[in-house]
C-alpha cells in the first residue's frame, strides 16, 4: 500500500520505515499538517499514519481536514497515540480516525494494523469493481427495457399514463398498440416485486401482446398466450397481476381482462366513479394452460368521459405517519379533479394528491397510473 507517514520525530520515522517497508509498502513522509494536505492531495495514499503532535498544528485537526479533503475515498488515518481518558477518546472519534496505535509504537502491533487495513482496501475495491460492473449491466438492462417500452404508439390523443419507480427499474408495465380495425389495446402489469427481478418479466409480455394485437387476436387469447410465456418461463412465487383493455371508441364499448389488480374506473363528466370492472382472474404466470381462464367482460361507455387503470403502489403508499393513499384519497383526487379540470385535469390532480401526500418520501412500490379521456381518444391509422 501507498501510506503517508505524518511524523515530524526522526527517530520514530526511521522504526516505521523498518517496521513496514520490509513488507513492501510506499512510504510518503511529512512532518506537519501544511506538507501532509499537499502530499496527501498529490501522492492519493492509500492510508495516513498520524502523530499526534505535528511541527504546525495537532493530529486531530490534521485528520479533520484530511478526511474533509479525501471526500469519500477510502483512505483511513491510523492515529498514532494512547487513549486513556474519555477527552482523548472523543476527540478521536470527532476527528474521523479509522484506527489508533500506541506511542511507543510495536512494530508488530503496528504491521498487524497495517495489514486488517490492507485486507479492508482490498474488499472495499472488489465491492467497488462489482458495484461498477452491477451499473454496466443495469444500464444494458435499462436500454433494453425503454426500447420495449418505446415500441407503443405515441400518437393516441387522449392517453396519459404517470409512473413513480422505486428502484433503477419499474416492475410496472405500460403499453398500447392498436388493432386493424382500429380497436386499442391497453395493458397494464405489475410484476411481483420491483426493481431488475420484476422488470425482465417485461420482455416476453410485450412480445406477446405486440404481435397479437397488430394480428386483431381476440384479448381473451391474448391473455392467454402471456400467461402461457409467464408460467414457463418465470420462477415459482413470481406472477404479473394485469389488466387488459381494448377499447372501441366508434362502437362505445368496452373489453376487459383483469386478474390480480385494482378495479378499472368507469368516471362520468363530473369525475364520480360510475362504475368500476373487479378483478375475475389469478395473475399471468400462476396458472397453467388447463387452468387457465381467458373470459373478458364487455361494458358500454355511455356517459364515460374517462377510464382510469392504475397499480396497487397507488392505493398503498404509505405517508410518514403509515397511513396507505387508499381509495377515499383517490376518489377525493377525482372530485377535486372536475373543479380545477381547465386547470389540471384528471391526472395532474391524482399526481398533486400523491405527491404531496407522500410529502418527499418515495412510494415503497412502483406506482402507475393510466388515465383515457374518451372523448379525444384518437388511434393512430
């Protein structure tokens, strides 16, 4: 290791200097604080060994200003002192000190030190080449899972959807793509967990519905087909609660498939919950092919001016009191949403009311929300 001796007594830098070169260390010399700061911020030492009584200055304050200058690279100081009393043992702690040796230094106690911190250098950099190999792949990982999400249609007038993630990756799944006759299919999935593990669940659900829905494949079928994907290929204990929609605007209906999540929301003009479609079905990925039930529900739109879709990190993120958002909160979300909707509109205000809700805390589980207003739904041709 590089270690910058900080020891102003010739005699005593000449038994470091024997104790510890034998071993092959660099060593770097200063005699008081000023010299120490410059070499210590030129050299990068991988350690300090501090005295305490310096030609300009004490050990403490040098390793305050040390510690202030090394940021947060490793670079322990090794104070060099007896700690015999409450005062010096406190003003070791404050100064951020690693470790302490006593004057007159063992020269084997001393190369016993040098060698736990040595071992602690060596973990700290393969935790660190795994930490920066852990984001490489993250970010490989992230590449991948925008490009499926980019693959929706961005031109449906209408459509908004608000995603809060908690963790580099979403465990929540958004995507639309339309029909040949014009229908648009939604699906909105919430993969057990969250983070990496629940994201690449995404990769096989959207191949599936992509290149069912551009082939007009019925919903029931579709649902069928990703469970089918989910059931082989995700491991015991994990599931995708979902719900499927398509959506005919020009005939005023609409079909769904929900298993596993909250209610789909029917709102009228006045933003009050008309009706609301229950979850009938276990989650994609439990069931197998015999089991599987791939029955949808058919509603009519009349009087629907707007169809909500949203996952359960809505209704249960916690405030710093643990008290959940909860479906009283949503639907007061909605009310107020109708007075201020020239203003906000629906979305915004369930997005103001969790945020501030929340008050800077993040949500414990990805939380999504997709709302349509019916009466500007345009389908791309």
């Amino acid at each position: 290791m590089k270690i910058l001796v900080v020891e102003h007594d010739e005699q005593q830098r000449q038994a470091i200097a024997r104790a510890l070169e034998a071993d092959g260390h660099e060593l770097i010399y200063a005699k008081g604080c000023g010299d120490a700061l410059k070499k210590f911020a030129k050299a990068e030492p991988d350690l300090v060994l501090m005295d305490i009584a310096l030609a300009d200055g004490d050990g403490y304050q040098c390793t305050q200003r040390i510690r202030a200058l090394g940021g947060e690279r490793l670079a322990p100081v090794i104070l060099s002192t007896s700690i015999d009393d409450h005062l010096t043992l406190r003003r070791f702690v404050d100064c951020g000190a690693a470790d302490f040796i006593d004057e007159p230094s063992d020269p084997l106690v001393l190369r016993a030190k040098i060698s736990g911190h040595a071992q602690t250098r060596h973990l700290y950099q393969h935790l660190e080449s795994m930490r920066e190999k852990f984001h490489q792949e993250v970010k490989f990982a992230k590449h991948m899972f925008d490009a499926v999400l980019g693959r929706s249609p961005i031109d449906i007038g209408g459509l908004q959807h608000w995603t809060i993630t908690a963790g580099h990756f979403c465990g929540d799944l958004m995507i639309h793509e339309v029909t040949p006759d014009g229908r648009l299919n939604i699906l909105l999935g919430d993969f057990t967990g969250h983070g990496l593990a629940a994201a690449v669940g995404a990769l096989p659900v959207s191949d599936v519905f992509f290149a069912m829905t551009r082939k007009g494949l019925p919903l029931g079928q579709i649902a069928a087909e990703i469970n089918r994907k989910l059931h082989l290929q995700l491991p015991t204990g994990h599931f995708c609660a979902a719900t499927l929609v398509s959506l005919d605007v020009e005939q005023g209906q609409l079909e769904a498939w929900i298993g596993g999540q909250p209610p789909l929301l029917l709102v009228d003009q006045q933003h009050q919950i008309t009706a609301q479609v229950e979850s009938s079905h276990f989650p994609l990925g439990i069931m197998n092919d015999d089991g599987f039930d791939e029955t949808t529900q058919t509603l009519s739109l009349t009087a629907c001016s707007h169809l909500l879709l949203y996952s359960d990190g809505l209704l249960e993120a916690r405030n710093a009191e643990g008290e959940m958002f909860g479906e009283a909160r949503l639907a007061q979300a909605l009310s107020v949403s109708v007075i201020r909707a020239r203003k906000t509109g629906l979305m915004q205000s369930i997005k103001t009311r969790l945020i501030s809700f929340l008050d800077g805390l993040e949500p414990h589980d990805d939380v999504s929300v997709l709302a349509i207003e019916l009466p500007s739904v345009v389908t791309a041709s």
